[in-house]
C-alpha cells in the first residue's frame, strides 16, 4: 500500500519484522522489485520507492540528493536502522548513506553496485553516447534499447537470450525514467551526503553483501572487486546466467541468497 509520509516520493510499505528498504536501479523503479514484494514481507517490514526522477515520483529540479531523499524517508517513517538492499545506481545511494548517516544503517546489500568516480571502458562510454545521441533527437525507443543492449543483455548475450518480459518490463521503467528527465530540469544536479563518501569506504562496519551478476559488464565486476577490498565486514556472492537485473531474472536464487544474508545480520 502506499503511505504518506514526510517526503513527497512515492514509497510503499508492508510486512512486519526487521525493516527493509529496496532501492532500484537507475534503468528502473521500484516496480522492479516486484517478485520481492510477494515474498520479503513474510520475513521483513519492507519499503520499496521511486527515487526522484523515476516511476511516480516527481522529476528532477535544481540541486537535488537522492542520499538525502532517502534520509529523509527513513526519519519521516522512523524505520531505521534498515538494511540497505540496493541495485547499481542504488547501490552508490546506500554507500553514501551508509557513511553519511550510519545510524540508519544496519546492513548493506549492494547488487551490481555503483561507485562515484569508477572508470568507465571505452564501450560503455559509446553506449552512453548513443544513449544521449537517442534522447537528442527525441527517440526514446533507441534509447532505451541502447540500455537493454548494455545492462539487461549485458556484454555476452544477444537479446533473444533474454527473458522477453523481462526486457519489455525493464524497458518500460527506463522509458518513464526518460519521459520524467523530458519533462524535469536538465541542468539538475546531483550532490551527496559527503562528496568524498568513496573514499570512506573502510569506515562501513554494518554486515555487507557484495553480488554481481555473472554476465554483467566488466565494471560491475571491477567495482564489486574494490568494494570487497575496502568494506571490512563483507561476503561476495556472484548470480549465474544473469547480468544486472539478478533480481528480476533470478527471483529465486536471489531471494534465497539476500534474505539469508539478512537472517544473519539482522537477527529477530
């Protein structure tokens, strides 16, 4: 159900037990969690919401936080300390958070995570530029292809390897995120809790799962690398068959290895 609360970010709860917040990736919205929202409020109180910018949350405007929207939407629900269950682009907003304000934190689980600053290859960079070239010229389908292409498909696979639904599902939650910066403020900008806040990665000593898709792009691997290295108290896991949406493609194998990781590190 959705409920009102001190943010105006669309958020939904439900369940009962140790809290849960999921955060989607920046190709998605919440309604990627989908398969999770069946299941998890058996074990956990579960929040999943729209970042700003995304599904039914308002578009972008002047400088803006996603670490900070989050902040606020725990203390507006007085939900923390949470685990933090994040994906890419939310993994970076969990990190940020988890060293801006630790006391909110109990846990970490980073899926494919991002990390401000991380190298980019060269191909990555072109399908950023096509991406762009895409939305420049008003074509939101080559668009959102271009980002099937990178993340869904990933590096190693064409897309009739691919699960149909879920790149037709995926494509619509990348399609919203472009209609949504259409209708936003371009020049919006992004700012974090501490804009040094990768370089404090030691600093994290909540229990941390790193995961990374087996079939993901090099970087995801590269950056899940450095994470493991730097957080002190962490666990690496790496899901078969699948690239950067683990969670839609493999509901069970993730579901199974996130919510046992959870059992430990937030006990009853």
């Amino acid at each position: 159900m959705s409920v009102a609360g001190q943010t105006d970010l669309h958020h939904e709860v439900a369940g009962e037990g140790p809290p849960v917040v999921l955060l989607h990736e920046g190709i998605a919205d919440s309604r990627m969690w989908e398969p999770q929202w069946r299941t998890w409020p058996a074990h956990h109180r579960v929040v999943r919401y729209d970042m700003r910018g995304f599904g039914q949350s308002p578009p972008l405007s002047g400088s803006f936080s996603h670490a900070r929207d989050l902040v606020d939407l725990l203390d507006g629900l007085a939900l923390g300390p949470a685990a933090l269950v994040g994906v890419s682009m939310g993994g970076a907003v969990a990190l940020d958070v988890a060293i801006g304000r630790s006391d909110l934190v109990s846990a970490l689980a980073l899926v494919g995570s991002g990390l401000r600053g991380h190298e980019f290859s060269a191909e990555s960079e072109a399908g950023w530029a096509k991406e762009e070239a895409a939305l420049e010229r008003g074509d939101l389908d080559a668009a959102v292809e271009v980002n099937l292409r990178m993340w869904v498909d990933g590096p190693h696979r064409s897309p009739e390897d691919v699960d149909p639904d879920v790149r037709r599902r995926v494509g619509e939650m990348q399609r919203r995120a472009f209609e949504l910066w259409q209708s936003g403020d371009r020049e919006a900008t992004l700012e974090s809790l501490d804009p040094e806040w990768q370089t404090r990665l030691g600093e994290i000593r909540v229990p941390t799962l790193i995961v990374v898709g087996e079939l993901d792009r090099p970087e995801m691997h590269e950056i899940a690398d450095r994470l493991e290295s730097a957080i002190p108290n962490t666990r690496r896991a790496v899901i078969e068959g699948t690239a950067h949406v683990p969670s839609m493609e493999r509901p069970t194998e993730f579901d199974e290895l996130v919510l046992g990781f959870l059992a430990e590190a937030q006990p009853a």
